[in-house]
C-alpha cells in the first residue's frame, strides 16, 4: 500500500489498497504516522495536530530531510552541540532534579507509563528516559554544583565582611586618635584659670563606644591634676580623696571635678552607671540576696546623702495617709455589713 490522498494541507494522507481503492477509513498523520479513525470530518485530525505536533493545518506541510539529531542550532553550532542532545540533557536534569526535589525513587525512571507521557510530551515516540545508572550520576554532578555554588558565594561574602570590618576598625582608630588629640589639645589650652591638665597619656582603653572619656580613672602612677595649681585655688570645704592604688591621696576640688568631667562629655555616663549600680544592690537587698558589702555601700550612700530622715518621715506619712485611707474603708464596709443584716 502507498501514499494517497493528501488532506489538511499534507498532514494527513490516506493510503491506496492493493486493488488501487483509497482506504478512507483511517487517515495518517505525516509527522508522526500514526493512523486515526476517519468519519468525514478533521476535527480529530486537527485536534491531534495542535495537541502533539503543535503545527498550524493552514500551513501546508513541508517534509524535512536530514536526521534531526545533526540539525544545529545557531547558538550551538560552532560547539558542535546539536539541538536534539542539548534537549535530551535539558530533560535528564530536569528529571534529577524532580527525583531529589520531590524524594522520588530512582526506579521511577523505570515505570512504562511516565516514558510514554514524555514521549507525548516531547513528540518524539523514540525517546527514552535515562537509565537509574545515568540518572545516578546526574544528581551526583548536580550536587557538586549546587556545593560548590554556594561554597564560593559564602567565601565570597567572608572576604567582603573582612573588608569590611578592616575597613571600619580603621576608621574607628583614625576617629580614636582624632579624639585623643583634642581632649590633649584643649585641655594644654586652657591655661590657668581652666580646667588642670591631663598629665597621664590617654590609651585606647580609656574612651567608650562614642570616643568619649570613660568615668574618672586616675592613673596608677601619676595624677590627673597638678597639684602645685590646684592646691592654692581649693577651698577647705567640698573636698574629695581620690585613693590611688599605690596609696597616694590626691585632693580634689568638687567643682573642678566636675567641669573636668562635663569636658570629657563622661558626667551622663557617671550618673548612668551610680544608678544601675544602686538600684542593682536594692533589688538584691529587696530579695534578700545582698552581700554585707552591698547592705554597707547601700547603707553609706544614703547617710553620706544627708536625707535619710527625710526619706523615712516621708515613708512614715504615706504610711499614715493609706492607714486612714483604710480605715475609712473599713468603716464603710461596716456600715454596709449592717444594712444588709438589717
């Protein structure tokens, strides 16, 4: 039997019989040759048309020679890759990385059915899905990729966060210096009448976060203040020692102390911590958790305050007051008791 009767533009043909007859029962589809059942009417023809081979009926159809497999892509050609097997490796990683993604077995690749749905679905009714073994080795290399993708991102970025930690402690210890030369620049400034002189260098150590001064520190081998022009100008009254670890005692006038301190912008911080440390101790004191050496700071600070009594006649009348407030309401919880007795 040969080929016949062309319909739909050559993409179906029926085929002649031995005694010459056209065979009109079935109609055969030139790119794929399967036979479909033929009742007068191209519905299904066309229906198959669209849905496997994707080809439009008003086109006539056009008979490619050559093997697909040789046919270059533009893209391709000068590596010689065909378009076929860039398709079949398409398909093959696909297929891994459905199995690895989804926990699918590998034998899945064995199953008749899925090689008959990519048969339909590639339009090729001699394609074949890889082997286990291939597959194997697919999601091997896949995996080597996909380790060493995000081994070189994550060294990446550790240089980049490197940089730039360099970067910013560079910074820090140009603004570090920066800050030293002008606490020593305007403390050698201020002459006689301002506020003594920083005798002791000033060390890394010694500046906080925001390149301030730290609390008062008095070094272990020389002091903060000149002695010789301090002395004349203290008064008698309002003095503070300052113990230094060797022993020494240095005299210090209140008022210069503090100046000192709001130059060295360390008065907030002084305060901020005296008060955490206080209210520390009160709340291990309130627990009953306070060590005789908290119950004597706590003890000494209130009396070197000179408002201890103050603070208890105080506590003492708001006691009183909430005595009375309780009383009255007692008084009147009686009254109701009795009225409701009544």
């Amino acid at each position: 039997m040969g080929k016949g009767v062309e319909i739909l533009n050559g993409h179906f043909y029926f085929k002649i019989l031995p005694d010459g007859e056209i065979d009109k029962r079935k109609a055969y589809c030139r790119h794929c040759d399967i036979g479909l059942s033929y009742h007068r009417s191209t519905s299904s023809l066309r229906y198959h048309l669209n849905a496997l081979h994707t080809v439009d009926v008003r086109n006539p159809y056009r008979e490619t020679t050559g093997d697909p497999d040789l046919w270059l892509t533009p893209l391709n050609e000068t590596c010689g890759i065909t378009a076929e097997k860039q398709r079949h490796e398409d398909l093959t990683n696909a297929i891994a990385k459905w199995l690895a993604t989804d926990c699918r077995p590998i034998s899945v690749v064995d199953d008749v059915g899925l090689r008959n749905v990519f048969r339909i679905a590639t339009n090729d009714r001699k394609y074949e899905i890889p082997s286990r073994h291939t597959i194997t080795k697919r999601l091997h290399r896949l995996y080597e990729d996909e380790r060493t993708a995000k081994e070189t991102t994550a060294h990446e970025e550790r240089i980049a966060i490197e940089t730039t930690s360099q970067h910013a402690s560079s910074e820090r210890q140009a603004s570090m210096s920066s800050k030293k030369m002008k606490i020593m620049s305007d403390s050698s400034s201020s002459g006689d009448d301002g506020p003594p002189q920083i005798l002791a260098p000033i060390e890394d150590s010694d500046l906080d976060e925001s390149f301030n001064l730290k609390p008062w520190q008095v070094a272990n081998s020389q002091s903060l203040l000149d002695p010789e022009k301090t002395s004349n100008r203290m008064p008698s009254t309002n003095v503070i020692e300052v113990k230094v670890e060797k022993g020494q005692e240095a005299i210090l006038d209140a008022a210069t102390f503090w100046r000192h301190c709001n130059m060295a912008g360390c008065t907030d911080a002084i305060f901020s911590h005296f008060l955490t440390n206080m209210k520390d101790v009160s709340q291990r004191i309130q627990q009953e958790q306070a060590s005789q050496e908290d119950l004597d700071v706590a003890f000494k600070v209130m009396m070197a305050s000179g408002k201890m009594t103050q603070l208890l006649r105080k506590q003492l009348t708001e006691m009183e007051q909430k005595h009375v407030l309780v009383q009255k309401s007692l008084a009147a919880m009686q009254q109701v008791m009795s009225l409701l007795r009544s």
